[in-house]
C-alpha cells in the first residue's frame, strides 16, 4: 500500500486533485446571465382578416411627398412611417408637415356624394370619394360613383376610412387608409392589395398564453400556421373584473376595478384610487390592505400561481409587493428609470422580475418570499428590440420570454434568467444523484456565498458568476431538504436529498475518471492501459462521514487523513476488486481518495469500473487494461 508522505508525492497529488477540481468545476455551464437576449418576432406586424391582403391596425392619415417618390403613413401611435418601394417602411421624424399640406388640398365639390359624409379627392378627369364604408370613383363629377371596395355589402379592404390620397405622379395610383390599415391600387381602385405586411402598426397590448394577444381595441388573435388570425373570445381579466365588481360592491362603490387577477382561490383587484383588495376564499370575503398603497389606479396584477400570498401590482409608474396575501404592500420600484409601467411577470423561485415600459423591457432582482429591500440592480433587455414602448410581458412554460412592443408586433427570447436557474448537482459527474455528508455539490447558475441545510452552515468552496461549489456539513442526516443559498444575484431555495452514502467518481469534461498512480502520486492516463497488478487511487466524493470526524470546509491533513466509515466495494466489469484504503483527499475539501489493487490476471483492452457503497453505486467510468505478461 503506497503512503501519501513524502513532499513530491504530497505535491503531485495535490496538483493532481486540483486539476480534478477544475475540471468538475468548468464543465460546460449554461450562458453567461449578462448576456443579451437574442429577439425574435413572431409573425409579423400584420394578421389574417380576410380581406384582399393581411390587414393592421388602425391608420389616420396618408400622404405622398411632393415629387411622389414616398408614402407617408401615421399610424394608430401617432408615429410616422415612409416608404420608397410600397414594402419597407422606416420612421420618419421630419416630414410631418407636408401630412397638413397634403391635407389642405383634399377635398372637392362634386355633383353628390356617394354615402352621407364622404370626402372627394380630385385626380385627373376623375374624382375619387371616401366614405366609411367603402371607395368611389366618378369620372362626371359626381353624377355616377362606382363602388370601388364593395362586394357582397362589404369592403374587400375593410373599413372605416380615415384617409385618402392620390399620387402626384400617377393619378391611377391611390392610397387609402382606415381602421385595417393602409390599402394601395395602381389601377384607379379595380384591384387592391394592402401594404401592412411590414408597417410597425400592429396594437397588441396584453398577451394571452405564448400565441395568443389582444389588440387595443379588445380584438383577440391567434397564431395559426404563423399568421396572426383574429380569434373569438373576450379579455378574462375583463370578465373577472366584472364578477368581482358584483362580488365586492363594497370595496367597488359605483365603479368596477381597475385590475383583476385570480390563482385558484385567490383572487386580488385594484382600484381608480389606488386601493388593493384581496380574497382567498373566491370572493366570498375580501381583505382590505393596512397600509395605504400609492395614488394611481391599479392597472395589473400578477400572482405566484405557486405561491399565491405572493402578488406584484402596478400602479401608475410604481411597482407593489405582497408576501402575505395583500395584507401589506410595499413599494419595490428601486431604481428603475421612470416611465409608465404596463406589464409585469416574475419566477419567484429565481427572485426574478421582469417589466414593460414606454423605455422598453427591463429586468430585476427581488424576493418574492419575504418582505426585504427594494428592487435592485436594474438592467434593460431592449437592446435588440425596435424602440417603441413595451405593453405586455409573459413568462411562457416553454422557458420563453415574450413580449408585446407598440406596433411591431410580439417578440420572443429564451427566458434571460432560465438559463442560469440555480440546479444543484454532483461536483464529480455533475449529474443529478444524492448528495452525502461531506459531498461537493456543484450550483449550476448561481454565485453563491452562503447557505444553510436544515440550519446547518455550507462550506462554499469556490463560486463564480456561473456556478458555484459547497460540501455538506458532515453532520447532516439522510432525509430531504430546502437548501438555503444567498448571493450578490438574491436568495435561493432548491431541494436536495442526503443519503448516509452517494458515490461518485471524478471525471474530466470527456468523461475519463480521475485516476493517480499511487506510487507516485501522478495522473494517470486511462486510454493508455493500467497494468495489471498496479495500485491506483481514485477521486470521489459522496463517501459519508469519517473517523475521526472532521469539520465542514476545512481541508483534510495530510498526515493521518480520516477514514471513510462504511465499506466501498470496487467492481472491474463486474468482479470485485480489492479497495486497500479510503480516506480524505489531503488538502482539500469534499474530495475522497479511494485506492484500488488492480488484480494480477486482467484482460487486455476496455473495462468497467464502479463502486458499491450502502447500496448506492456510483457512475460507470472506463479504464484500458494491460496484462502484465511476464506473470502469465
């Protein structure tokens, strides 16, 4: 049996653990948490009505520029766009007054109008005429009109017309405007075709599920096939706004609710003036919160459907907390940019909240379980996004993060922070088996500081950014646990299992085992062939408790290591092989040395190692074997 003892062997085998050590510790993580989400539009700006082309929202006015090269189009948000091609529109902020010019020489005298109310526009030897309804067209002045959008009393291009214009260049060429969006005919109005495919002019305000939103004006769409598609059906909000105000006539004197959102039995609404009230019995009684809110009306609601005495509101442009039932609220806003706050979602396993504003699409960190300290540490995620206020954001079970912005439309990302949502795993393999006394864990997508099991402080051995890696005190009990971990990030709870033994061989990123010679304390290469006969030691950890007992997180002496406990038996493809000792790694924290006599008769080429300990077995790991031909 080889004694770690002298100063080289000391030395390479602390090299050699520590190389065992980084490469448990850089397995590949998930992506760095700052880094900014990759945007990408669902559908598009325009949805499936059936009319002659995809329509849009709302558009007020049309108009083209002197020459008739470019088409201007303001839209529902008041924003101006421009187009060369009758394809691609870009914003324009500088060309807002040719709109009243163009305005000024609309209308005409004509003979008599075509539908009460309707507008005449000059072109040529003819005159062209916007109603609500549908378009004309008349080459006497008036006498005749032709109907040019009618069929089957209805407007192929939709309607409520808004807007009208004529090309200066062109006069077969005509735009029209209305509640669809913009309408273009380049044969003085026999055929249509719409230009809304790319116009930034879709209203989407509240999202419903990951395919589903609802317009401004209450409209609800669908995605089916990739196309927007309007769809029946009404806001639930809007539905359990109005049960509430029945339920609460109290709370609601002459005036429904502002807000409303219910999880199960739990149901919160906001009011006109600022007031949260809360029920957790389906609206059969209503609390009332003790502390006065903020003034402003309630304008959304979001509850932990896990946790439901958990609950965020907005009100004007702050952000309100609840973590016991809407008893008390407290103002979490921090130090978010001003501006007007539509949308909130959260995870509150992951402290995690994010918002949409008029400056677009912000994250933050903040305990959902427990009153603490304001939202902190704000920082936007709009880089890749158009900029244009955010209405709606949603957390979808797809790990997905969607988003509506004011006229272009919903986009969606992986979810920034899922990536990086806290896993713990074993520090040897890295998979998901249970921990032991005086296990190394490894936190995948934490920087973890501190942390309790069962009130009992953890040794945190290393962290990062990225991942983290503690040991289980040793004088924890089989049994299963909320781990409590903090960091710079928030505060954690995961659930972990501790059994009386887990094994676990160290491997390298490609799955080789962690092997020394223990001889000479030296790495050994396991694709290169372990000789028969040879005494080699293996890294691991999940061995349990020791003798004599050692504290958490200090590393192991390298005099008298202590001895694992309980019995580990070796298998190589099945046969025991004999286990000579087992100890702590001198030098370190959570890491066992168990040493193996490889047997005398082997066969040549690849075998399986694993280890049995209490009944719990450790992972499978390869060797490569060499006879030693002389003993044969």
């Amino acid at each position: 049996m080889a004694v770690i003892g002298t100063t080289r062997t000391k030395f390479r085998t602390r090299r050699a653990i520590a190389s065992a050590g980084i490469a448990a510790f850089l397995l590949p993580f998930t992506i760095h948490a700052q880094e900014a989400p990759a945007w990408t539009r669902i559908a598009g700006t325009s949805f499936a009505a059936g009319l002659a082309s995809p329509a849009t929202g709302p558009v007020s006015s049309v108009w083209f520029a002197p020459n008739g090269r470019s088409l201007f189009a303001r839209t529902g948000s008041g924003r101006i766009f421009e187009t060369i091609d009758a394809e691609h529109w870009r914003l324009n902020t500088t060309d807002g007054l040719l709109e009243s010019a163009s305005n000024t020489a609309r209308s005409q005298p004509a003979a008599q109008l075509p539908e009460p109310g309707a507008t005449v526009y000059p072109a040529g030897n003819r005159i062209y005429a916007a109603g609500k309804s549908n378009l004309y067209a008349s080459e006497d002045n008036g006498r005749t009109w032709l109907n040019l959008t009618g069929f089957n009393n209805r407007s192929v291009i939709g309607g409520g017309f808004s807007s009208f214009a004529v090309s200066p260049a062109n006069p077969q060429e005509i735009i029209a405007a209305n509640d669809f969006g913009v309408w273009r005919s380049l044969d003085g109005g026999l055929s249509w075709h719409g230009l809304n495919h790319n116009l930034p002019n879709l209203a989407v305000r509240k999202l419903n599920g990951s395919r589903a939103a609802f317009l401004a004006d209450g409209s609800a769409l669908t995605l089916e096939g990739g196309v927007w598609t309007p769809s029946a059906g009404q806001d639930p909000e809007l539905l359990l706004r109005a049960r509430v105000a029945m339920q609460a006539r109290r709370q609601f004197p002459g005036a429904p609710p502002t807000a409303a959102a219910q999880s199960g039995v739990h149901v919160y609404a906001g009011t006109q003036d600022g007031r949260i009230v809360a029920s957790h019995d389906n609206g059969g009684t209503w609390l009332e919160s003790l502390r006065p809110v903020t003034p402003g009306a309630v304008h959304r609601i979001w509850i932990d459907a896990g946790r439901p005495e958990s609950a965020l509101a907005l009100a004007g442009d702050r952000i309100l907390r609840t973590v016991n039932g809407g008893t008390f609220w407290d103002d979490v806003t921090g130090d978010l940019p001003p501006a007007a706050i539509h949308g909130i979602t959260a995870d509150r396993s992951a402290s995690v909240l994010y918002i949409a504003t008029d400056r677009g699409v912000f994250t933050g960190t903040l305990s959902l379980d427990a009153a603490g300290p304001s939202a902190a540490n704000w920082r936007s995620i709009s880089r890749d996004l158009p900029v244009s206020p955010a209405w709606d954001v949603r957390l979808n079970p797809d790990n997905t993060l969607s988003v509506a912005i004011d006229g272009y439309g919903v986009y969606e990302t992986p979810a920034p922070h899922r990536p990086r949502t806290l896993r713990l795993l074993n520090g040897a393999d890295m998979s998901e088996r249970a921990a032991a006394p005086g296990s190394l864990v490894a936190v995948q997508g934490a920087d973890v500081r501190s942390g309790q099991l069962a009130g009992r402080p953890w040794a945190v051995v290393g962290s990062s950014e990225r991942s983290s890696q503690l040991q289980v005190p040793f004088e924890s009990a089989a049994g299963t646990y909320q781990v409590q971990l903090d960091g710079p990030a928030g505060h954690w709870t995961a659930p972990l299992t501790v059994k009386a033994a887990s094994p676990a061989i160290f491997v390298d990123s490609d799955g080789s085992p962690l092997l020394l010679d223990a001889a000479s304390g030296l790495v050994l290469d396991t694709t290169a062939g372990i000789h028969a006969s040879s005494t080699v030691q293996l890294l691991a950890t999940g061995l349990g408790q020791v003798t004599p007992e050692w504290p958490t997180g200090v590393p192991a002496p390298y005099d008298a290591p202590p001895v694992v406990r309980g019995t580990i038996t070796a298998f190589l493809d099945g046969t025991p092989v004999e286990v000579t000792r087992a100890t702590l790694a001198p030098g370190y924290v959570g890491y066992y040395i168990v040493e193996l006599r490889i047997p005398a008769i082997i066969n040549r080429g690849a075998s399986e190692l694993r280890l049995l300990m209490n009944g719990e077995e450790s992972n499978r790991v390869r060797l490569y074997l060499e006879p030693d031909l002389a003993a044969q």
